[in-house]
C-alpha cells in the first residue's frame, strides 16, 4: 500500500469532494433542463384538469374521476418542485418564474399550488402564518400538531397516515413533506441556504423542519380538495 504525504492526502480527499459536488450539482442541472418549459408544464395541467371536469360531468362513478385526479396530482407535483429547484431564496421574494429572481418560503408553496390549477389567493395566504394554509387546506382529521417532539415520531406519523404531499407550518417557516414510493422528503425555500433556495432534502438533518420546536402537518390532496380543484372552485382568503 503506498503511503501518501498528509498534506497531499488532505489536497486529493478535497478535490475529489469537490469534483463530487460539481458533479451532483450538473447531474440535477441536466435534470432540471430535461423537464417541460415551466409555461408548458402549467398548460398541460390546466389541460388535465379540464379534462378531468369533463369526465367528472359525464360519469356516474364520479369517485373513480378524484382518485385518479389524485393520483395524477401527486405525480405531477414533484415536476413543478424540481422545476423550482435552485431558485433562491429572499424573505421578500415572490417570483412567479423558476430561476429567476427569488422567492420566499411562503409564496413557494402558494405560488406551486395556484400554478398547479389551485384557484387560490397567492399573495394573500403566501403572507399568512404557516398555520393558516394548513388549516385552509388541510381537513382537521388529517392535521397533526407536534411540539418539542423527535423526528421519529414525525415520521412514525407519516408512515401511519400513508404516502401523499403534506403542508407542514413551522416556528417561522413553512414547506411540503413529500411521501411517495416509500420515500420521504423536506421540499422547501430553504432560508438557510438562501443561494441554493428550494431545495429537497431529508427529513432528518440540519434543516429548519428538524430545529423547529413547532410542526403542524397537514395532508393535502383529499377528495375535497381535489375536487375543488376539477370544479376549479375559489378559495376565499
């Protein structure tokens, strides 16, 4: 075994965590780049949704119309989160484009929810207290409180309540947990790497979602809401 001078040992150790960084930052570039054009990705899923009203008004068996609402919701959720990635974040910021300019925690979920097809008052609940859109969205069964208490617990509750997108409201901070095909993740503008902004990250870390002592999550995406979302029902503010 070559023996390598420490010095030299420390240079090679952090290029190579260098190089892997860089790396992982073009890989999630060329996957951004491979998505639709954000404008385009928008048309398709006001596309769907009217399709969706259409076979909701024709049908008897409406049930089977929300679910597979659903279902397509969920998926196409994360095409808007990955769209979003890298976008900075500002604790006054408020794009409304991916990538340019920057944008708040707040304004993040409010603005990927209206772009989704959500008839929704963007500004104003993007300014509210995280609770608020929680509790705007969110039935009261499918909205836990949590205080003070272990990520695992956290999680034992996710994997209780079952996979789908969450709204969690923290001490000064909001964003989504997504839950789909067994895993979990923070998506979020992440005030605490402002350059980066949104981002997805594990639940369990340094991130706002663990140092909180405050969580209130609440499941999203239920039949009520999904069929507002057909219907293309307004939220009140």
């Amino acid at each position: 075994m070559i023996k390598l001078p420490p010095l030299l040992f420390i240079l090679l150790t952090l290029s190579y965590y260098s190089n892997a960084q860089a790396l992982s930052i073009e890989s999630q570039a060329i996957s951004t780049k491979l998505l639709k054009p954000y404008p385009a990705l928008k048309e398709e899923v006001a596309n769907k949704r009217k399709s969706f009203y259409s076979a909701y008004q024709k049908t008897n068996n409406k049930d089977s119309i929300i679910n597979e609402a659903q279902m397509y919701l969920l998926a196409i959720s994360d095409d808007f989160f990955h769209s979003w990635y890298n976008t900075p974040w500002d604790f006054n910021g408020h794009t409304r484009t991916p990538q340019n300019g920057a944008i708040a925690c707040g304004y993040f979920i409010s603005t990927t929810l209206q772009d989704m097809g959500f008839n929704i008052p963007r500004i104003k609940w993007a300014q509210q207290a995280s609770e608020y859109m929680v509790k705007k969205l969110s039935a009261e069964k499918d909205i836990k409180r949590f205080h003070k208490s272990p990520m695992s617990e956290v999680v034992d509750y996710l994997k209780q309540k079952g996979e789908g997108l969450y709204i969690v409201g923290l001490d000064c901070h909001v964003g989504y947990i997504y839950y789909r095909d067994g895993k979990m993740s923070f998506v979020h503008s992440n005030y605490y790497k402002p350059k980066t902004g949104v981002m997805s990250e594990p639940l369990i870390g340094r991130n706002p979602l663990n140092d909180s002592k405050y969580k209130i999550i609440g499941k999203i995406f239920d039949r009520e809401m999904v069929l507002n979302w057909v219907l293309n029902t307004r939220y009140t503010e």
